[in-house]
C-alpha cells in the first residue's frame, strides 16, 4: 500500500479520535470581549467550546469579562476587565485542591464547601477559602484588596507570613510588609457594573461529555515538562503542530515538511513526528521510510498518566531525564541530537502495594536498549504515628551502559561509526576500499595471477592483510566498554507550609570499579518565588557526580589520535574517570520566577581536592514569558559547562549552548530559529579550535499549530 495513504489514513483516525478526548479541569461559562487563552506561552482567542488545562492563562483586555467553571462543578471564577489568571488544579483523595495564580486585575470566585481546597495566590498574598464567595483585586501599586460576602476567607501576606480571616461584610487590604487592614467595606464600593456581572448566572452551555469514572483520575499539571506530573500536549485533547524549514544532512539540502499532531484521551497522550524530506529533485528521502524503526521514530511519545501515579509509562523522546537526586543519573537526554536522530526511550512506573513503595523503569532507546535505569523507593514507617520519620523514603537507583563505544555516532545504522565511515549517509556503502578501490584491486590481482578465477580474488579480497589495513572499522572491531552506576539515598520533609517547605536528603552513589560520591547534608527549599537546593558533596578518587547527564550521549566515547595518526575510539569511563581525584565542596542551585516574566534556574559546584585545587561546573537557563513582547512567541538560552578550574574559556569539550527564538507570523503561524553548540576536543590539548571541533546545529523554518 502506497506509503503516503497510510500516513493519511493514520492521521485522519487521529483527527476523528481527538474530538472526543477529554483531559481537562475547568472550562469558560461565559466570553464577552477580547479574552485571550495563553497555553505554552502561545495566545488565542478564547471561545466557549474551548477546555482549560492545568498551566492555561485566561487573559481579559479592556471592557471584556470572562467566567469559568471548574470540572468538578464546585467552583465559579468570574474575571473583571485587564485581569490574568494561571489555572491549577491537583487531585488528593476524591476532591480536587485549587489553587491558581492571580497575576494582575480583579476577580470573583463561589466555592462550595466540602470540595477541597481553595486558594488564589497573587505576587504577595495568598487568599485561602474553604466556601463561601468573596472578591480579590491587584491595584497597579502592588496593594491587594479582599471583600468577604459570605462566612469567611483566609488572608495572608507571602512577605510577613502575617494572616488574617476576613469575616463576612468585611475588607483586607495588604500592602508590601506592613499590617493587614480588616475593615467593614460599603457595599457602594462595588459598582453597578460589578455587581451587575457577579449577579448573572448562567447554564452550562455545552452538553458534559466527562464520564463519572473520569472524574476520578489525576488531571496534569503545567505543560512542558515530562519528567514531573504535566502533560505533554500543548493544546486540549487534539493538537496538531508542524513546520516548514530546511535541514543538511550530509552535503545534501533537504526541505523538511513537519507535521506534528497530539492526542489526549483520558490519561493517555500521543505525540507523533512525521517528517518528508524532500530534495532539490522534489523526491522523498526514502532512507526515512524503509524499515521498521523509521516508522517506530514517527513516535514523538506515547504516554499513560504521569510520575506519581498509581501506574505511568511514556515511550518516546526525553528532554530531561533525572533519577534520585542527581549523582547517578541527572538531566539526561536522548534527544540531543533531535530531530536529525530520533530515540524512542520508555518509562514505566507506578506504585506497588506495600509500605508505600514505588518502582520505575527507564531505558534511552527501546531496539538498542543500551542505557537502561531504575529507581525502588519505600516509606517504611509510614504507618507509624512518628513525627518526621513517618514521612521518611529511602531510595535506590541504578543506571547502566551496556557499550559505551556504541555512543559513536552512526548515522545511517550501517555498524560503521561515521569516524569510520566513507559514506556516513548510505547504509549500503561504508568503505572507501570496498567499492570505490574494488576495480582497482581486481586490476592489479589478475595483472599477478593472470589465469586465477574471480572467485579466488574474491576471497583473496575478502582476507588480504594489504587490503585490511586499509578497510574502515565496525563496531564489531572496537570492543564493547560496559559501566554501572548504582546509588541509594533518604529524604525527610521537615516543614511544609504553603509559603514555605523544607526537606533534608542524603545520597551515595558508586560507579562501579571506581569510587564513591556523597551528598551530605542536602536541603530543599521553596518559599516565595524561590526553589533551592544546598549540598555538601564528597568524592572519592575516580567519582564524578551525574556520569548520566545532559551530555552522555555525546560523550559515551570519542576518537582520540594516537601517535602513528591512527584514531582510537575511547569511553567516557576511560577519559573522564581517570582524571577525577577526590574532592569536596558544595552545590546549590536556584529557580525563580521573577514576576511571571523571567524564568531563571543556576546550579554551580565548587569542590576542592587536597591539594586545593578547584574542579567547578556551571549549569544555567534563562526563558522569557513573551506575552508582554509584541510578536516575540519564545526566547529561550541555556549553557553548561562541567569539570573547570577558572571559567576562562566557554567552549570547552563539556560545554554545550543552546538557545530559541520565535516570532509570530499571524494567527497560529510562528518562524522559529534554534541553535546549538557543542564542542570536540580531537588532539587532546586543551583547546576548541577550527570547524572539525564545533558541532553546530541551526535551524529556521516556520511552525503552524492549530
């Protein structure tokens, strides 16, 4: 069957399944004017069939009104003119806790009691409500004003920590850190146009198609990120996304036709990624089409629920993956080399039904299944009425390569690495000795053994040392280089509070045959707009923290040059564990969310060995909400650099820097631009220099979603 009509068919199916998928926890009762829906930093117009999901913005403009309903039916929102509200909801037990952001204007709220928690959080304040209906405004001096209109509302100011309960017929106000303000407010303080809007009711004006079971499912959080409780599509429950750019692959251009389309049904999400390249002749490349693999890497992901469910697996592509607490396995990636080569990894895990223990299974590429991981927790005093150690959870975790050379990079999945590959893009051709000299070799043989048979040069061909010393070399003839890494770890939350959690955690780890490495005392944190973690490190000879990080893909093994120019591939173990001496030192890393604009996160490490001498690394990534930028869809930068003693130099061979940008074309149409740097030390001194040490990947086309 003609191989485009499938890929039609497929998408069709796709499409008619997508209307009736349902996935999401609140939905518009009412749009009147311009009220936009930002999704994944994206804006569009909100309509009343639309669904809202867990990290959805509802933006009103000037003399426009907006009223929305969550899923469970328990709770009304209704938002005033120039108002920007973030929707969240979480499931504990049979209800569903609330609490969504309010990052500028006014709003009312109804919520009816015994469904859960109720929270709107604004920059400085926290309102906290378990039934009743009350009135929140953000003034443009920062002063925040609560009117209560029936029973009462918890107030509380996030600088302070000072709270107060706002009774019925009264007025908070909180302004910076001075004392909350209760007064009785005058009902002629509410306009009649306020009044007016809070006053209309409204009928559900779709028919409800969630059934009761659902209801009883964990709805995601924020999209974006997949190794926390949040839903890969970036839309509702059908999403089709693509783009139109071009791609080099080899010394051959290409036009890449995208298309990118995502399903949500339930707890289920698929994500595929088809793409034609097509040449200058106006032909597909065929090498994307022939074999079974290619059709497995159309597969973006496919998923069922999310991390902390009683049961989750994803198989797919992983932007970040970390088991622990990051001395095994931290920000590991199989899409570094995204889309140019695709991996198809999977997780699995769930909850198993005793002491409150949970299992998960990971491996990068589920046909190679060559770099797998694991992870068992277990709370074992969580029956005891303990203080602390009720919530105790010990933890082991194991990551494995089972050849490392294979991290060669082999293009055309010949079994010849391109280092050692004439014809890095053809499968069928690998050796510059085997055809392009074939000829010439058969020349000379019979000019020596004139009344010899083809066969016998064949074989002579085929077992020649003359001719082996020229032939290139398949991974069958560079050995294999296994490494495990295997830890265990405890955490203990001490303090959790909405404005302020606490927990200490330890971990060791041990590569095997090499060293130990320690984090001894850990802290986690989260107060404000703030999230921080603080760690003593200790390592010991041949230990390096995190052998399974955002680089391992590119470091598995590299060709080095010997003394006679011949190259060598060697494994990451052989070149970075021997150098690693033992240390000590600390590791802190901060995230915070500077007024819903700027999305900042830094790690440094600064350990010392006995001899006083510095190994650091730096991790850094800045993303900007671009709602505030005219036309600016996306901005985005990154750089990471490990294993330095002054940073002198950012492009060493364990620095990598990315970076995005998007520009709004009209409608649902966006021109994207990414580009990323990474580097190669060939001769071993120390230094990037030249194209052949850069590894450059750049791309502009432009995306539709719709």
């Amino acid at each position: 069957m003609n191989k485009k009509f499938i890929l039609l068919v497929i998408l069709i199916i796709i499409m008619i399944t997508g209307s009736y998928a349902i996935d999401s926890v609140a939905y518009p009762l009412k749009v009147k004017g311009n009220v936009d829906l930002i999704r994944n930093l994206e804006s569009s117009a909100l309509k009343l069939e639309d669904n809202l999901f867990n990290g959805d913005e509802v933006e009103t403009k000037a003399e426009s009104f907006a009223a929305i309903k969550f899923e469970d039916e328990s709770s009304i929102i209704k938002l005033f003119p120039n108002t920007i509200l973030n929707i969240h909801t979480e499931k504990q037990g049979n209800k569903y806790n609330k609490r969504s952001l309010l990052t500028m204007g006014e709003l009312w709220a109804r919520v009816e009691k015994g469904t859960g928690k109720f929270e709107i959080e604004t920059p400085t304040t926290v309102v906290s409500v378990k039934g009743t209906n009350f009135m929140l405004n953000i003034n443009e001096d920062g002063t925040t004003q609560l009117y209560t209109f029936e029973g009462e509302v918890f107030f509380q100011n996030k600088i302070t920590g000072e709270a107060e309960a706002i009774l019925a017929g009264q007025k908070g106000t909180i302004s910076g850190d001075n004392p909350i303000i209760i007064v009785p407010f005058d009902p002629n303080e509410i306009n009649e146009l306020q009044s007016e809007f809070i006053n209309e009711e409204y009928e559900t004006i779709r028919e409800k198609v969630v059934p009761e079971t659902e209801k009883e499912r964990t709805t995601p959080t924020a999209p974006g990120v997949i190794e926390e409780k949040k839903s890969d599509s970036s839309s509702g429950p059908f999403n089709m996304g693509g783009g139109v750019g071009s791609v080099m692959l080899g010394e051959k251009t290409y036009t890449q036709i995208r298309l990118m389309p995502e399903l949500t049904f339930g707890k289920f999400g698929l994500g595929l990624d088809i793409d034609l390249m097509i040449d200058s002749n106006g032909n597909v490349r065929t090498e994307d089409w022939d074999s079974f693999e290619d059709y497995v890497n159309k597969i973006y992901y496919l998923r069922y629920g999310h991390r902390g469910d009683a049961f989750y697996g994803r198989l797919g592509g992983f932007k970040s993956y970390t088991l622990g607490h990051g001395l095994v396995m931290k920000d590991y990636s199989n899409m570094l080399r995204y889309p140019e080569y695709k991996q198809i990894g999977i997780q699995l895990g769930g909850k198993l039904p005793i002491a409150g223990m949970t299992a998960e299974m990971f491996t990068s590429n589920a046909v190679k299944n060559e770099i797998l991981g694991g992870r068992l927790t277990i709370k074992p005093l969580s029956n005891m009425d303990i203080p602390f150690l009720n919530d105790l959870v010990l933890g082991g975790t194991v990551a494995h390569d089972r050849n490392q050379i294979k991290g060669l990079l082999d293009s055309d999945e010949d079994n010849y690495p391109d280092y050692f590959d004439d014809y890095p893009f053809n499968e069928d051709w690998h050796d510059e000795v085997d055809y392009e000299k074939y000829d010439f070799w058969e020349g000379v043989y019979f000019e020596f053994n004139p009344y010899s048979t083809i066969e016998n040069f064949e074989a002579w061909f085929d077992t020649s040392s003359t001719i082996d010393d020229l032939r290139n070399s398949p991974f069958s003839e560079l050995g294999e280089d296994d490494i495990t890494v295997f830890g265990v770890d405890y955490e203990i939350p001490l303090i959790q509070n909405p404005l302020f959690s606490l927990s200490h955690y330890a971990e060791a780890a041990k590569i095997d045959k090499h060293g130990m490495g320690f984090i001894f005392p850990g802290f986690y944190s989260k107060f404000l707009i703030f999230q921080m973690n603080l760690e003593y490190r200790i390592y010991q000879d041949d230990f390096m923290p995190a052998f399974f990080d955002q680089l391992y893909d590119e470091q598995r093994a590299v060709i080095v040059i010997d003394s006679m120019g011949k190259k060598l591939p060697i494994s990451k173990e052989e070149y970075r564990l021997t150098d690693m001496t033992k240390s000590h030192g600390w590791y802190g890393a901060l995230t915070t969310n500077i007024l819903n604009f700027l999305f900042i996160t830094v790690a440094y490490e600064d350990m010392y060995d006995d001899d006083d001498d510095n190994s650091r690394s730096l991790w850094g990534k800045a993303n900007f909400d671009t709602k505030l930028i005219p036309k600016l869809t996306k901005a985005e930068i990154g750089y990471t650099q490990t294993g330095f003693g002054k940073l002198t130099k950012f492009k060493t061979a364990n620095a990598i820097i990315n970076g995005t940008l998007g520009y709004s074309l009209g409608g649902n149409t966006q021109l994207i631009g990414s580009y990323q740097e990474r580097y190669i030390d060939l001769n071993g001194n120390g230094e990037i220099k030249g194209s052949e040490e850069t590894i450059t990947s750049m791309s502009i086309g432009v995306e539709f979603r719709f």
